[in-house]
C-alpha cells in the first residue's frame, strides 16, 4: 500500500495564531502542537504507552546523540527508529547542528567537510556534513528531517551571525539535494540569523525559494531574553509562508509557547517538562511548583486539581514531597509524566481557543497567573 504523503493545511485562525492539521502516513498532527523530547531514544523516566495517554501526537529525537549511541547501523539493524524503540508516534530527527555547538568543546566548522567535532562521551572524532545528516536521518527513518544548519551562539557580532547565516543557506541547498524525492517524508527548512531583522528575511526568502515542507526558527533559546524572541518572531511572522507549518525549536515554558502562536508558531519542543519533573519542578494550570518545599509535608491535595488525566491525580503533593525527598524515581516518573500531560492539555485548550476566537483572552488569563 502507498504511504500517505507528508501534508499540511491551517484549519482555523485567530489574527496570527493558526489551527492547522499535519498529515503523515504514521498519523495526523493537529498544531500548535508540543513535541516531547526522546534524546536517545527514549523520553526519559516514560514509556511511549504513558506519552500517548497525554495526547501526545510526536515526538522528537535526536541525530547527534544517536549517532553517538548507539549508532546508526544498530538502528537501521532494527528496522529503523520506530521499531528500535517501540513507538508508533511520528517521529521528528534534528539535524545534530544545535548539539555540535553546545556539546562539543573541541569543533571545527568546514564549509565544504561539515562540523567536526570530538564525542562528549569518549572523545572520538566525527565528521557531520549535510549530506550525512540527512542520510542518518532518513537511514533512521524518521517523518521529519532536519536540514544542516550552524546554530551559533548568541551575539551581537553582525559579521559573524551574517557569515553563520550564509554557511546555513549553503547547507540548506545541499541538504535539500541529499534528500531527494520523499514525497512522505517533511524537509524542513531553518532560518537563522540571530537577533537581526535584515539577516532572518533574507535567510527565510533564500529557504523559500529552495523550497522546504516546513520553517523552523533556529538560533533561539541559545541565551537571549523572551524579549528578544519575540521581537525576532515579530519582525518575521509576516513573511512566514501561511501554506507550511512554522516551527520554533527548543521553546520553551509555557509562557514562550503561548507568546509563540501569538506570533505564528505551530510546532514546538523543549526538555524543560522532562527535565524539570526529574527535579521535582511541576508546571499546573495555576503556576510552577517545588514539589520538594516543605509546605507540601501535610498538603494531601492533588498536584494539579484542573488537570484532568484523573490517573495523575491519585497522588497526593505530600506523597510526591516524600518520594522526592527520598530520592525515590517513581517521584520523577510521575512528575514527568504530569509535566507532559501539561503541556498536551495546554496545547489542547490553545487549539480549542483558536477555534473559539479566544486566544487572546486565554493567553491574557493564563500569563496573569504567572
């Protein structure tokens, strides 16, 4: 049987926040949509049953770690990704660019050769060109692929955002060429270009007339202010294509994501639940809680009484301050678990207040809480 190819339409609108349906043969994405974070394969203290329980429709993962371990041939051995680690789930793979910068302290940028970098587990050298980025990606058969970018850090050096932004564009077409015709696979594309107006348009009009299935704004959450990432989505939310998915990459709490499809964004990953329930940080419909204070000792209360996965809300704040304070992982698997399920109903409601025409009175509401 044919696979279904890889499609996008905006379903609803509210002034710039968008509705829209992504279509791919492992299952449809409604957006805005938040993608649980599987680094290695995995999302951690989660099994993929528990992550479908919270509405989660993707999932991401990442090419640089996997390819580190524990390498791609052992995945491809398996049946590819999906098989590997037992998920259903589309799947969408990263390029690797952003972890060559944040990981590696020994790397050298080739325009030609790619990123070269050392492992930031036992130091051997690897070598990530374009076209070897893709060909992971694909090999590990994932839904959506990421091009090659360079993700620099921030800075207010205009030559060398301009420069990174370049080399970017000259990967973009490589990569574009290394994947070839997969009409049921999403290329996207990445606009980089630090906090610079000028430098963002010109990067996504060179993207669009490469032509990509979807646009990710890279280069944020590398340091700069919420701020400044929504001025930088401010200054391009009109020249977005309105016909493809916008993508904000490793965003973020609750209020970047709600400022976000404000602005246009319809995809959206961040380690921050997973990561946060491993330390007992809980995101609630009323605010961030340290499920470790003290206060919690005698509060037999649910962690989240609006939540509304009943199964979350079986344990009490005052078991989960025990767990936590014996340092037993069951407490980080529940955190993680509720943390997730945050972020699906949050998704959920936006969707539902875009089609409302709401949005911007649920937004208001919420970001008064905080």
């Amino acid at each position: 049987m044919a696979l279904k190819n890889f499609a996008f339409n905006v379903l609803n609108t509210d002034k710039f926040a968008r509705c829209g349906l992504i279509e791919t043969h492992r299952g449809n994405i409604r957006t805005p949509a938040f993608m649980p974070v599987g680094t290695q394969a995995t999302v951690k203290a989660c099994t993929i049953e528990d992550i479908k329980k919270t509405g989660s429709q993707i999932i991401l993962s990442n090419t640089y770690h996997l390819m580190i371990r524990p390498g791609v041939e052992r995945i491809v051995n398996a049946g590819g990704l999906h098989k590997f680690m037992n998920c259903d789930l589309p799947i969408l793979t990263d390029s690797g660019g952003f972890q060559v910068m944040s990981l590696s302290k020994l790397n050298k940028i080739d325009r030609e050769k790619g990123a070269i970098f050392n492992s930031h587990v036992d130091g051997k050298k690897f070598f990530l060109s374009p076209e070897e980025s893709i060909k992971i990606q694909i090999g590990l058969n994932s839904d959506i692929v990421m091009i090659m970018d360079e993700c620099p850090k921030k800075t207010e050096d205009y030559n060398l955002i301009k420069k990174s932004k370049d080399l970017s564009l000259y990967w973009a077409k490589r990569s574009k060429k290394a994947f070839g015709h997969n009409p049921h696979k999403g290329l996207f594309g990445i606009v980089q270009g630090g906090l610079f107006k000028d430098l963002r348009i010109n990067s996504l009009n060179e993207l669009i007339k490469i032509g990509f299935d979807g646009y990710a704004m890279g280069g944020l959450a590398v340091g700069e202010s919420q701020s400044e990432m929504f001025s930088v989505l401010d200054d391009i939310k009109e020249f977005l294509p309105p016909e493809k998915p916008h993508y904000l990459m490793g965003v973020g709490t609750p209020s970047d994501i709600l400022g976000s499809v404000k602005r246009g964004i319809d995809m959206f990953d961040c380690v921050l639940p997973t990561r946060s329930g491993r330390t007992g940080l809980a995101f609630t419909w009323e605010g961030r809680i340290n499920i470790k204070n003290s206060k919690y000792k005698t509060d037999n209360s649910p962690l989240d009484i609006n939540c509304k996965n009943l199964n979350l809300n079986k344990y009490s704040k005052n078991y989960l301050n025990h767990l936590f304070n014996t340092n037993e992982i069951l407490g980080s698997m529940i955190l993680t678990l509720h943390n997730i399920n945050f972020y699906q109903e949050l998704m959920l409601a936006i969707r539902d207040h875009i089609e409302a025409e709401t949005f911007d009175a649920f937004h208001d509401e919420y970001i008064g809480k905080l």
